[in-house]
C-alpha cells in the first residue's frame, strides 16, 4: 500500500528506476517507448548528458536563490533566449514552476495591467469550450474541460465561452473552411459584445489544441482574425502553448505558424523537457511598462520562481535544440509520423480523423466511421488503450470526453524530438496492436 495519493486511488503505477532516450524501465524490468513524452513534456528524451551535465554545474554553484534577493545568470541568459526567439512584442518573462503556474500568472498579469491603466471593470475573460488550462482555480475557470471543472464548479470565476475551433466535428456539410472560420469568429465577436467590450480582459485559447481534444490545429485564419477582435475590442489576447510550444509543432512558439502574436504567451512542458519543473510567461513589452509606471511591481510570486537550477536545465534544453537542429527534425519527423498514422489507421473503421501538427499528433476514435458516432463513455475506450499499450511497453496519452466532456475518445502522441523513424514505425505498430485489442475488449 502506497503512502502517494496517486491519480488512481486503486491502482498504483509501475515504479520507473531508470529511463534513456527514447525508454523508460520499471523495477520489473520492463522497458516502454515513451511515444507521448509523458505528457507532452520530454522533447529530449531521457538521461540526456548535456543537460544534465548543465543541472550539475548550476547545482555547484547555486542550488536556491529566491527572487525577492537575488537573480541569477541561468534564469537571465533564458529569458533572454526565449525573447529573442518570441514573438515580436513580447519581450518580458516571469518564471514558475509549470504549466498551471504560468496560466494563473498570465490571468493576474492581465488583471494588474487593466487596474493600473485605470480599467478595473474589466474582470472577465472569454476563453472555449473544450479547452485546458491548467488545473489552479483560475486556470480551471478558464478552461473549458468539464470533467475536470465539475466538482469545483462553485469555486471558479464566471467564464464565457464560445466554440472551440474543431473542423473534423463542427464544420456542416457543404460548409468550406472559410465559412466555418467566418462563423467562428462572427460567435466570438458577438460573445465579446453580448459580455461588453468594456468589461472584457482577455480571450484565452490554446493554439493547438492538446490533451482535451487530442492535437486540435486551427483552421487557417483562425487566430489572426481573434487577434483582429482582440485589437478592435481592445482586449488581451493569451496563448496557451504550455503544451503545444517550444518546438512542439515545428517552430519554437505554436502561433508562429499563424502568423500572430498573443500579448500573453505561456509556455512550460518542453521548456525544460522534463528535467526539471519550470514554466513561463512572455508577455508584451507595454503591459509591463504599465505596471513599471503604476505601482512598480507585479503582485504575484511563488517560492521556486526563477529556480536557478531548473533555468540551467531549460537553458540547457534549449541550447540542444538550436545546436541540434531539433525544430527542423520535428517537421520532418512531424511529416513522417502523419504518413505512417494515414497508412495505418487511414481506412480503419474505429479511426474518425488523425490530426495534429509537427510532433504532437492524435487519432480520435469513433464506434461508427461514416456517421462519426463516437464509442459510448462507459464502455472507457481511452482507458482500456492505455492498459493495452502499456502492456505492449508502450507510453502514449489516451483521453475520453474529447467531444463534449463526456463523450469520445482520442490517443494523443508526441514523441520526443529526437524519435528516428524506426522509433515511430514501432510507436505506430504497437499502437494500432494496442487500438484494436483494446476495441476487442470493450
């Protein structure tokens, strides 16, 4: 019996004692390729030298400063990494410890800068359906998981919200791409107006959708024209890209590819891929120059922000990444996992769509190919894929409620930026083994 409150309180997890590359080894002696980089996270795989050679460096000089005394050269240098490849604009960043972190600290920012330019009525933020954000109160409120949401409801702050951007769903027959992203946009718009302009923050939104709806891209035009309501109501735009940045998708900030650039961006998982707990938010130059104006400080902070040895292991990451040529490998690989996932799974009769951008990927089941008609909850698909790839030594991140909160169900990949193809052919191998055993099953 276990003294962890574990995720599933009737089951404990294999214990890993070891973990290299591509693998991770329990204290049985198996071994399972990580194909979802735990969650999202390890963009190096494991164990790898240089960035732990980096931790221990940073270790033997400075294992803890606190913020409110000291800075250090890691977190320095990495901030300055991070806005030099940012989007234009956004040229301060405020460490934290994750994911959740960096999403609260975007809210409160946001927040501050509305007070301190005499806006204190705007206390709402619009964000989807369908959405994560992190699982602090604020950043439950805003996001639009609802199995996640449901026991705390009362605790949040009120949100609005409109559609999430999901072609393979919601876009009607006979409806083009354009249409449905006019449609879209004309939603939010009304939303925007229907809330009041005067009384909005923000519009929160991941850019690519992760583990709600499994590697949701946006239709083309999507975010540039949230960033033209954005700038025409004169809200804040935040970009959720803890899970879908720093290379995820083939370019160090997701958006990229849109062509736009949040006022908010907040980042975490692939920072450090793993090696250590740390996240960020980049925020755009004049919100900062605000408050430095106003009240002369941002009034937030955590005890571990700005880690000294959790910098040296980001700073490490990143470093590996450039040198490496690891964006270009995503795209490349990104491709090759697409092809093979279409020649897999491409006819398969429980395979509704494969999706996804880079090396972030996702199939979503279906019970009925032709008429969409997802797999009924209870019968768990995403649950029984799990057991059924882990029993193949396999590591990937399945999740139900994909439609609506309680119904669907996809597989998510994203496998580290150093897969080869050989790694994704067996990730795809076992994974189709695993699919239709665990069909079988329910």
């Amino acid at each position: 019996m276990s003294n962890i409150i574990h995720r599933n309180l009737h089951h404990t997890p294999p214990r890993a004692v070891g973990a290299h590359g591509m693998l991770v080894r329990d204290s049985e002696g198996r071994t399972y390729i990580d194909a979802s980089g735990g969650a999202a996270v390890s963009s190096l795989g494991h164990g790898h030298p240089d960035v732990l050679a980096a931790m221990h460096r940073q270790i033997d000089r400075v294992a803890y400063a606190h913020t409110a005394f000291f800075t250090t050269e890691p977190a320095e240098e990495l901030a300055e990494r991070l806005v030099a490849r940012a989007p234009a604009g956004l040229n301060q960043v405020y460490f934290v410890s994750g994911g959740s972190e960096a999403m609260e600290t975007a809210l409160k920012l946001a927040r501050q800068y509305c007070v301190e330019t005499g806006e204190a009525r705007r206390t709402l933020f619009i964000a989807r359906r369908q959405s994560y954000h992190g699982n602090t109160l604020g950043a439950l409120a805003v996001g639009g998981n609802e199995w996640r949401r449901r026991d705390f409801a009362p605790l949040l702050m009120a949100v609005p919200r409109v559609a999430p951007c999901y072609e393979y769903r919601d876009r009607g027959e006979g409806q083009s791409v354009e249409q449905y992203t006019v449609g879209l946009l004309r939603e939010l718009e009304t939303t925007i107006l229907e809330t009041g302009p005067e009384r909005v923050i923000g519009f929160c939104a991941e850019p690519v959708v992760g583990a709600t709806g499994g590697a949701i891209p946006p239709t083309p035009g999507y975010f540039a024209g949230v960033r033209a309501l954005c700038d025409k109501y004169k809200i804040l735009f935040i970009a959720d890209e803890v899970m879908c940045g720093m290379g995820r998708t083939g370019t160090m900030f997701a958006l990229e590819q849109d062509c736009v650039a949040p006022d908010i961006v907040a980042v975490a998982k692939g920072l450090a891929g793993g090696y250590q707990p740390i996240g960020a938010v980049i925020a755009r130059g004049s919100l900062v120059d605000q408050l430095r104006r106003g009240s002369g400080s941002f009034q937030h902070g955590h005890t571990y922000v700005g880690h000294p040895v959790a910098a040296a292991a980001a700073l490490a990451v990143q470093q590996v990444i450039e040198r490496d040529g690891l964006l270009e490998a995503v795209t490349a690989r990104g491709h090759t996992l697409r092809r093979m996932l279409g020649d897999m799974f491409g006819e398969h009769p429980h395979v509704g769509d494969i999706r996804g951008r880079g090396l972030m990927m996702a199939i979503e089941l279906v019970d009925n190919r032709a008429s969409k008609a997802p797999f009924a909850p209870e019968r768990k698909l995403h649950a029984a894929i799990k057991n059924q790839a882990m029993a193949r030594g396999l590591m990937v991140y399945p999740m139900g409620g994909t439609i609506d909160g309680l119904h669907g169900d996809h597989v998510l990949l994203a496998p580290p930026f150093i897969a080869s193809s050989a790694d994704l052919s067996e990730i795809v191998a076992r994974l189709a083994e695993a699919v239709d055993a665990a069909i079988a099953q329910v």
